[in-house]
C-alpha cells in the first residue's frame, strides 16, 4: 500500500470535516504546518452541489470554496498530512471539482524543503471557476478553515487570513469579514 502526502488548506483544515470523509482514521493522523510557494488561496470555485448559506446577503452569493491557482511570488499555509490508497481516492470523488496536483511544501517554522504533497486546484478555464467578484465564500467553508487553522496556533491563524483572498485576488477574506472574525472561530 502506497501512502500519499496530501496538502489541506480549506476545509480540509478542520479534522471534523475531513472525518466525514475518511472516517476515524483522522483521528490518527499527524498534521505537519507547511508553506507552499507559488500559488495563491483564492474562494473562487463555485461546485455544483454547494448552497448558498444566506449569512451576508439576501442573494445567493455566498456558495464559494477555497481553492489555490497558481501565482508566482506568493504562498500560502496549510496542514499536510499521509493518506492511504483507499483515503486518497475518497479524497478525490469529495474534491471532484478541483484536479489534483503535486507540489513542493516548506516547513511552516523554519520554511526548510520538505518534499513534494498533492493538493487540490482548479485553475482559470476550469468549469466552476469564477472571476466574478460578487461571490462571497459559503459561511462554513469559511468558518472550518479559520477555526483548522487556529487550532494550529495565532501564527498559523493569522497567515492563513493574511493568505486568503476573495474572488477578486486582491480583497482579504479577513478584511472583509473583520467584523465577524470570532464568529468564524468554532472552537470559542
């Protein structure tokens, strides 16, 4: 059995969410802090299945997740972490609307060179992909990820909103909802 580095870094962030998809083997699972260069986190995939949440607007607006598309000069943070054969096909029929690719990841405290992960992107061109700024990150997508990424520490915390971005690429999720940020912590 061969096992595979798969790089979180929206839902997949919170252990809970992950664990309805690979089951109580999360609970058992090491979760390594890492950097990864050249792409940039993005709530601009709008997957067919997705409801809007209605929390910031009357319209149905709100039903964007996370998704990373490459972009020199940045990075972002996530959580890497093994999975087996069998997780990692799980993985893929649960991210259908992303491709999965392979890429470097850095150490999160010394940014060393640790290898290579799968994550989950769809670029521009890709069915689902938005450029269309009126679309607001889904509530809970939003939520699970801050609330993973806390779970890690304020520094972990506080690159993931430095490193997550609205549709438009230049909008801060964190700017835009800094009135609601401790909503969109679970864990308080």
């Amino acid at each position: 059995m061969r096992k595979s580095y798969i790089i979180g870094y929206g839902t997949l962030l919170y252990s809970e969410s992950l664990g309805h998809t690979i089951g109580s083997s999360v609970n058992k699972k090491k979760f390594i802090p890492v950097i990864v260069k050249g792409y940039k986190r993005i709530f601009n995939l709008l997957p067919d299945h997705y409801k809007p949440s209605f929390r910031m607007s009357t319209l149905p607006i709100e039903l964007a997740a996370a998704n990373v598309i490459p972009s020199e000069g940045v990075f972002f943070n996530g959580l890497a972490f093994m999975v087996s054969d069998a997780e990692l096909a799980e993985l893929d029929k649960r991210e259908k609307s992303y491709q999965r690719k392979e890429a470097d990841i850095y150490d999160f405290f010394q940014e060393k060179y640790m290898g290579k992960a799968f994550l989950y992107s769809a670029g521009y061109g890709f069915k689902g992909v938005t450029k269309d700024s009126r679309y607001l990150p889904e509530w809970e997508d939003l939520a699970f990820a801050r609330t993973g990424a806390y779970r890690y520490g304020d520094k972990f915390g506080e690159m993931y909103d430095n490193t997550t971005f609205l549709v438009d690429g230049v909008t801060l999720a964190s700017a835009y909802y800094k009135d609601y940020l401790s909503k969109l912590i679970l864990d308080k």
